[in-house]
C-alpha cells in the first residue's frame, strides 16, 4: 500500500500534510526514514511511524447514511451527485480520523429517486452476506402508489409477480397495506427497479420509495437526509451472523 494513503486513511493528516512530513523526515518505516510519500510498504508485516508513534490501521468501517433523492449508489459518476460525495462532505466534521473514501463498498443500492437506508462498509466478507443472493437478505420498503393498494395484491406479491423481460418470478415478497395508496414491502431480491416493476405489473405506480430497513438493520430515525453515522457493534454483529 502507498504510505500517504495509509497514514491519511489512519490519522487525521491529509495526503498533502503527509508529503510534507516525509521531507521532514517524520516519518518512518521498519525504523528507516520514508523516501517518498508515494513508497509502497506492506501494511501486515511493516511498521510505519509517524512523528516517533506507531500508525496502526483503524480496522474495518461501517457507516449507514439517509440517502436523500437526487443522489446515486455510486462511488463517482461524472453527471450526478453520490453518496459518496455526501460523506466527503460531511466527513472532517464528524470523525477525529478520515473516512477510508477510497475502499468503501456500496452495500445494496438505490434508485436515483429513492430515499433512505444505505450501507456502506470496508469489509467485503460483511457486504457479501447481505448482498448475496442464496443469503435472502430481507430489504424493507416504505411505498405510496398512484392508484389505491387492493388487500389482494398482498396474496399475489407473496405468490411472485412476473416482471417484464424476467424469465422467472419475484420471489414472495410480503406487503402489509397501511392506506388507501400506502403500503410496507419486504423484498429478498435486488433487480433493476423492482419494486416499481412489480407495482407496475399489477397496474399501479409507484410515487414515492423509501427503504428503512436492510436485514436486522433499522435507519436511524435521528438522521436526517444526507447525514450518516457509524454502525454500533450491536448493529454490525447482526448482519455477521
């Protein structure tokens, strides 16, 4: 790994700040002076030092956001804003040390006009559990349609709904009506707008999405949109298991 990348992603210095360490020779690795900020060292077995203390690596990160509408599940994107800028941000406001940015994983995306809960993690293993398919994560969905909800469609949704161009159908997905044109969705699957293409092939259109609720995983009702927080161990551990 590069050695400013390492340090900016383990302390509160920026890659700049690092740069200017290295010439001060402030930095060291294995207890030799760093060349250059850009040196590459092997993160398990050396050891870097910065200003004579040891820079160990934070460990893995683990954030929820309130995605707002307007923003996509993407890690860059050269015609829309991301989450990822969100958390850019906000991130030298919130945390003593700087978010890993560069290594964080999407976990389970949204549409463009889709608010809500978003996951976002370093570890892979964690994300792979969720966002597997044989894993049957459930995804929770609060929805509002433009024609009225019959009690039937929650027999059907359970059934499976055949989505255009889809050889096979949804798996059972449990909907539970709260309103005329209100309901609460619970998927396992992740296609391409699926919750609007199942309103859709039932005749019905879907006005308004938001999921606040991914596995065992609850958005926090004290974040605003485009805010985000840390996941609390309790949090992380359900999806562990």
């Amino acid at each position: 790994m590069r050695l400013d990348k390492y340090i900016a992603a383990n302390t509160p210095r920026s890659r700049a700040e690092v740069s200017k360490l290295v010439r001060q020779g402030a930095i060291t690795v294995n207890g030799a002076r760093a060349i250059k900020a850009s040196q590459h060292f092997d993160e398990r077995g050396d050891t870097v030092m910065l200003l004579g203390e040891t820079v160990k690596a934070l460990g893995e990160t683990y954030l929820m956001l309130h995605k707002p509408a307007g923003y996509i599940c993407a890690n860059s994107d050269a015609e829309h804003p991301t989450v990822i800028d969100l958390l850019i941000a906000r991130d030298s406001k919130k945390f003593a040390h700087p978010l890993p940015i560069e290594h964080l994983q999407i976990v389970g995306r949204l549409d463009i006009d889709t608010t809500g809960l978003v996951l976002m993690t370093t570890n892979g293993d964690w994300n792979h559990t969720i966002t597997a398919p044989n894993k049957k994560c459930l995804k929770g969905y609060s929805v509002e349609t433009a024609e009225p909800i019959d009690e039937s469609l929650a027999v059907k949704f359970l059934e499976g709904i055949q989505l255009n161009n889809e050889k096979h159908l949804t798996k059972p997905a449990i909907l539970r009506v709260l309103g005329n044109t209100r309901c609460e969705l619970d998927i396992s699957e992740g296609k391409y707008h699926q919750v609007k293409r199942m309103f859709a092939a039932c005749n019905n259109r879907v006005t308004s999405l938001h999921r606040y609720r991914i596995g065992p995983i609850t958005l926090d009702t004290h974040l605003e949109e485009g805010d985000f927080r840390l996941l609390t161990p309790s949090e992380i551990a359900l999806n562990a298991s």
